[in-house]
C-alpha cells in the first residue's frame, strides 16, 4: 500500500481474538504493519477493541504516515492517539454498537495523557454525535480544547433538545490551548 491509501478496517475477531494466542497476535501484528503506511483510516469500534487487546501485550506500530483517523469508539482514544504522531484530522463517530458499553463505561476513559499529535499535528476534530451540556463527548470537547495546540476546528453537533446557548456558554468557559481555534456548533 502507498501512502496515499485509504482504509477502512474492520476485524470479525473481536469475539474470539485471544491476546495471548501467539498465532493471533502475528496477524494482528501484520496487518497493524500493514495498514500502518496508509494516509486515510477509518477503523471500527470491534476493531478498535481487537487492536486495544493487542496493545496489551505489543507495542503498537507508529502509524506516522497517517494523517486522517475515524474512529467509532472512544473508549480507548487517548491510549491509541499515542500511535498517530502526524495525525491531522479525527472524526469521531457514534457506532451503535458501543453506544451501551460507551455509556456506561464513560467515565473510565482516562483523559490524563497527552499524545504527540495533539502538541504537534492535529488541526481538525469532527464529533458526530449529538451532545449533551454534562455528556462524554462534551468531556472529549474539552479534552481537544485544553490540550490541542494547534487545532484550527472542532466541530460538535447538539442534541435535539439542548440549545445552542446551553453549550455555547459551556464551550466558552472552557480554556483553548490553541488561540486560532474555531468551535463550529451544528
């Protein structure tokens, strides 16, 4: 694949996928090198999980050649960030199927550490899915604002019954780390 590859990934292991399986983790490990030269990824929440499992007992590829990343799950976000130093874009999508684990398991994501594309490279973060003022996406709103030093636009789209004044004053008070960033609420 050349870097100006797009992929969409998408792994039917989740349900079976056995870190410890020596087997399992060298497909893994080739196919993480193999899509680890693409420019364009879009990975999907099960994929997402398989790939996490795997980081458990493997260091994850630098995926250096990567610029654009959509993700589906955000469970593991920051962890994985770690692995995409030029990243440029990330699109966060809502996937229906991690909508419960999401929901209940929100407040175990650790927003603690800071990848390096967040200092040095990411200039645009897309949320698709609607927000609430006290939810998790807004939570992940404030983590990109407080931490992105060079983003240019964060996007959010507002729940049907939360008004655009409720989370515009919230996003105000939050502290931008970047001074030429745009919030676009829709």
């Amino acid at each position: 694949m050349g870097v100006s590859a797009k992929l969409h990934v998408y792994f039917n292991y989740c349900g079976w996928f056995d870190p410890c399986n020596l087997s399992h983790r060298s497909v893994i490990r080739d196919i993480l090198t193999d899509i680890s030269r693409v420019s364009d990824l879009s990975i999907t929440s099960s994929s997402l999980e398989v790939i996490y499992r795997y980081s458990k007992v493997e260091p994850l590829p630098q995926f250096s050649c990567v610029s654009s990343l959509c993700v589906t799950n955000f469970e593991w976000l920051p962890t994985f960030l770690e692995s995409f130093p030029n990243l440029k874009s990330l699109t966060l999508v809502w996937d229906c199927y991690c909508w419960k684990i999401w929901s209940e398991e929100s407040d175990k994501i650790s927003f603690s550490s800071v990848p390096e594309c967040l200092l040095s490279s990411l200039e645009f973060v897309d949320i698709e899915t609607r927000i609430w003022e006290d939810a998790t996406e807004t939570k992940l709103a404030r983590y990109f604002l407080d931490n992105s030093v060079i983003l240019k636009k964060l996007t959010l789209r507002l729940h049907p019954h939360q008004t655009k004044d409720d989370i515009f004053k919230e996003i105000l008070r939050i502290p931008r780390r970047s001074t030429t960033c745009q919030v676009l609420l829709l």
